[in-house]
C-alpha cells in the first residue's frame, strides 16, 4: 500500500496541476498581504505578526476559492479519470481490499494538498517579510501551530466533499465541475459557516471538520457500492 500512496502522490498530472495553481495560490497570498500595508505600517513594531500569519489563510477567502478549483482537478483525476479510461478494474485488481485502495487515493490527496498549501503559505510569507527576517520566523514559530490543525481540517473538508461528488458523477469532467460548484455556492450564497477560511478562531472549524467525517465515510461507502468500470 505504500507504493501504492507513492504512486499517488507523485502522479505527473497532479504534480502539473499544483505547479500551475502555485502562481495564482501565491498571487492570493500576496494580494492578501499587500491589503494590510496600511495596518501594519501603522501599528509598527507592535503589528502582530504571528496573527497575520495565520490570517493569510484563515481569512483569505480567494484562497479558499482557488483551493477547492485545485481540489476538484486533483481529486477528479485521481478518481474518476481512470474508470474513464478504463484502467480500474486493472488498480482495484491489486491485492488490497476497494476500501483500502480508496482511503488511500483519498489520504494522498489530502496529504498532498495540506503539504503544498503550507508550503506556498510558508514561502510567500517569509519573502513578503524578508526585510524582518527574524520577525518573520518567530511568527512562523508562533503560528504554525495554528496554521497546521487549520490547513488539516480545511483540506480535509475540501477533499471529502469533492472525494464523494467524484465518486458519484458519471464522469471526470462532472466531477470537476459539480465539485467546485459544490464548494464554491456558499461563498457565492454568503453562507459563512460552510466556509472554513471566514472565521476568527479555530471554533469555526468544527463544523467542516463534521461535515469531512460525514462526506468521507459516504465516498466510502458510495466507492464500495459503485462499478469500477
């Protein structure tokens, strides 16, 4: 199964997908940081950087937006693409039980994108500060904390939802489209607690975290039941 997880994070098409997204992630980033100029300037030395650090992604809502567009591509590749292609029935061949092949296609996305989120957030940080240089690294060393159970449970919700819309669409193209849709509506209908990134602690994060247990034992179950071919 571990060569397998390998496999599944290092597949060249995802690799393309978050190398393209790294631009616009990044873009969002910076765009965010660039909008507290004025809060920072007037409040140096004093400005909490540590605080801004979480913030980048805990209230960037383009963020949000771009990371469930960069999920639906990942996850619908990973799941969908293959019984398009008809080379299921060759992967759920392998002597591992379908339950045990599909936690491990959902666990690499996640892991994946919890990864590549945190380091595109690390990067962008540090050279935005890179004239604080030691500032920077003790809000790095203060926030990370934060930020880890933060970008877990996002992502988690993210990969959930697109993992079991995936899992039930007819094809990959659906998948894509019906799963960012599905995550973007309630940052279109202002529906502010099913959006993980628009809140000022991590209290907000229990209901995604709920909802990602639900989702992922339906993709479960939904995987189980559906024909690989």
């Amino acid at each position: 199964m571990r060569v397998f997880i390998r496999y599944e994070l290092q597949e060249p098409t995802k690799l393309s997908i978050l190398l393209f997204f790294s631009v616009l992630v990044s873009a969002a980033h910076k765009v965010f940081l660039l909008k507290q100029v004025g809060q920072v300037l007037s409040t140096y030395p004093l400005f909490p950087l540590p605080e801004l650090f979480v913030d980048m992604a805990r209230l960037n809502t383009p963020f949000y937006v771009l990371a469930s567009l960069m999920a639906s591509f990942i996850v619908g590749i990973s799941a969908r693409t293959e019984r398009d292609l008809g080379v299921a029935l060759s992967i759920y061949a392998l002597p591992y039980s379908r339950r045990a092949i599909l936690t491990a296609k959902f666990f690499s996305n996640f892991l994946l994108l919890v990864m590549y989120s945190l380091a595109i957030h690390i990067l962008v940080f540090i050279l935005h500060f890179s004239g604080t240089l030691e500032g920077a690294l003790e809000a790095l060393t203060a926030g990370i904390p934060s930020l880890i159970p933060f970008y877990a449970v996002v992502m988690c919700y993210i990969v959930s939802i697109s993992s079991f819309i995936t899992i039930s669409s007819p094809n990959t193209y659906v998948a894509i489209l019906a799963s960012f849709l599905a995550l973007y509506f309630p940052v279109l209908a202002n529906i502010g607690w099913l959006v993980p990134t628009i809140g000022t602690d991590l209290n907000a994060l229990k209901t995604p975290a709920f909802l990602s247990v639900i989702f992922f034992i339906a993709y479960i179950l939904m995987g189980e039941r559906r024909d690989v071919r």
